[in-house]
C-alpha cells in the first residue's frame, strides 16, 4: 500500500493540478490532497475558501480509480515544524508530491521521499494568471475542470473577485442599484 500526499493552495484548483493528480494515481494507491492556506480567503491571492476548494476538488475527482481524502490545514508561522503539522493532519504517507520549492525542501529534511512532476502549461496553467484572467475578464474556463467553472459560477466568485479588486472610492458603484448608504 503507497499513500501519496499532494499539497496547494488550490486557488483555483486547475488543468494543470489535474495532470498531477492523474500520475499520482498511476503511482500510488491512495492519495491525501491538502488543502494548504486553508484559513484564506476573500483577498485577491486567495480568493476562495477552504470548503469551497474542497468542493472544487471533490467534484473534480469524483470517478478518480483511487481512494482519496481531501483535507484543509491552515499555515502555521513555524516552517521548521510544518512538516509535523501536515503530519498531525492527514493519515501517514509514504511520499510527496510538490514542485513548490519550500515544500520540497521542508519534507526533504524531514527525510520523507518527494516526487517532482512536470509542469504541465505553466503559462496559462497557474494561479496567478487564472486569477488575473477572472479579474480582468478575459476567458479562464478552459483552464479548470468544468466542475470547478460551476462552482465559481455558484458561489459568485468572480464578482467576488471584481469587489475585492475595487478601492473604497468604487464603493458608490458597488452599491448603485441598492438602497441609501450612510
Ligand atoms: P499551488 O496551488 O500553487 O500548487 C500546488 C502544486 O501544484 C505545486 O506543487 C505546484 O508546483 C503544482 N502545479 C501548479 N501549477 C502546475 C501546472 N501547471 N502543472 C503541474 N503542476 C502544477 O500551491 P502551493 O503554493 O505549492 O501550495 C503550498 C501550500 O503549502 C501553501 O498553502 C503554503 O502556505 C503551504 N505551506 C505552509 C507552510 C507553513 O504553514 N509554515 C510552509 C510551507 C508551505
């Protein structure tokens, strides 16, 4: 039995997390995917909650061939004893998967094995430039599971994402078609 351990941010969780996944379960017999900077949302870099990503991620994987369990850990400020909180997290795990250079190095002195995968379009397949794309309104849905567009549709991420974007001068707009603000 070989239990792999995936962690991101998941902000949102895309194509290219997708590609990961789908070795992983080439490798492994289960997987535990983290859901890291749980406690984050509402800002631009992190604009979706720990549930909604576990919705995303759910969803996303539903049909996977292998048992997985998708749990939220929040940051803690002690890098050196990170690698002990995952672990007092998730069910134990024989190897990671992560391309994120801290995370390599923090399980590495931990003496747990790490699995880099490749990129897959890191261009367009990141994050950063999703996020930018939902704030700008330029097209982002090909590049996430069509699960993970109904969630964002759902929960009204992207005019989440526009507010969030606005400064307090734009409030006057925010609120034009509602009633009197004082
Ligand atoms: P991410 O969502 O950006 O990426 C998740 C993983 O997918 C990474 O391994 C990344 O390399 C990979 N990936 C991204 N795009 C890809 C693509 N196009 N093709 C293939 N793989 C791709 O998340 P992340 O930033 O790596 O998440 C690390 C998490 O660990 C963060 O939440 C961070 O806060 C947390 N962390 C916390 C501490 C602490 O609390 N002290 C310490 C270290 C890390």
């Amino acid at each position: 039995m070989k239990r792999a351990f995936y962690i991101g941010r998941f902000q949102p969780f895309h194509n290219g997390h997708l590609t990961v996944i789908d070795r992983i379960t080439k490798e492994a017999d289960e997987l535990i995917i983290g859901i890291g900077s749980a406690q984050l949302s509402h800002d631009l870099e992190n604009p979706f909650t720990a549930g909604e990503r576990v919705l995303m991620i759910t969803r996303a994987l539903v049909g996977l061939s292998r048992p997985f369990y998708v749990i939220p850990i929040e940051d803690i400020k002690r890098n050196a004893l990170w690698v002990a909180h995952i672990i007092s997290m998730t069910p134990p795990f024989d190897i990671v998967y992560t391309s994120n250079p801290l995370v390599i190095r923090l399980f590495s002195e931990a003496g747990i094995p790490v699995c880099s995968p490749d990129m897959f379009k890191r261009e367009s397949h990141s994050g950063t430039s999703i996020r930018e794309r939902m704030r700008t309104g330029e097209p982002w849905e090909s590049l996430v599971p069509p699960c993970v567009v109904d969630v964002i549709n759902e929960i009204d991420g992207i005019d989440r994402i526009r507010d969030l974007d606005r400064s307090d001068g734009d409030l006057s707009t925010l609120f034009s078609s509602g009633a009197d603000h004082v």
